[in-house]
C-alpha cells in the first residue's frame, strides 16, 4: 500500500484540516491538480472550489475553499485559504440566501452602480458551497 501524504488547510481565522489523506485533488487557478505521497514540490493559486481527499480509512472528504495557495511537498499539502470549511460545516440555508442575494446584486447590475466582479465571486462562492453540501 503507498503511503499517505499529510494534509493541512488553514484559513487566516483556524485550522480547517490537519490529518493524513492517501490523495488530495484541489482547485487550481490553471486547473485541478492532485497529489499523492512523493509528488514533486510546487506551489500554485487557488480558485473557487472544492478540495476532495481520500482520508487514511478510505472515506472521500470534501472541503470547500476559496483562494489562497497550495503547496506541495513529497509528504505533505499545505493550503492557504482566503476561506475554507468541511461539507459537513456548511450551512445549507445560509448558502442559499447568499445565493438568492448574489443574484438579486447581479439583477440589480442593470438598474444602479453595483460592484460586479465582487457579486460574481458571491455567487460563485454561493454556487460551490451549495453544489459541496449536497455532494454524496
């Protein structure tokens, strides 16, 4: 059996996750990328996304993060979130207003000076943490 890489994602506010996965695939800003013990190191930006591992037990886990870096190192992940948190931490409600009030900003767009590159990336966040809570 191969080894296990560790996996930490930290957000400027806590630690996320900090446990041993068998592989990481995670949301780079040129494409998702993933990562296995001895993966040659590199350091990359982050997008919107979810980070989906496979824990020691076999169990596939799901992060959502937005921004930030990743690096990766022989054995071990290191991410550097804006934000992150585990599937079973996002509230679904929450996430759906957020959605309805992105949309209702991008709507708005037409009628009045509304920052569009900041209700975009409201909507997109909305949209992942969404399609991340309802991922089986």
């Amino acid at each position: 059996m191969a080894e296990n890489i560790y996996l930490e994602v930290v957000t400027p506010e806590k630690e996320v996750i900090s446990e041993k996965a068998q592989i990481v695939m995670a949301p780079g800003s040129l494409g998702e990328f993933g990562i296995l013990s001895g993966h040659t190191p590199f350091l990359t930006t982050l997008k919107t996304g979810m980070i989906k591992y496979t824990d020691e037990k076999g169990l596939e886990r799901f992060v959502f993060v937005s921004g930030g870096f990743a690096e990766a190192l022989p054995d071990k992940v290191t991410v550097l979130a804006e934000s992150a948190e585990r599937r079973k931490n996002i509230d679904l409600d929450r996430a759906q207003k957020a959605l309805e009030r992105a949309e209702k900003r991008l709507d708005d767009n037409k009628k009045k000076d509304v920052d569009f590159v900041r209700a975009q990336a409201a909507l997109e966040r909305a949209i992942r943490r969404i399609d991340i809570a309802k991922t089986r």
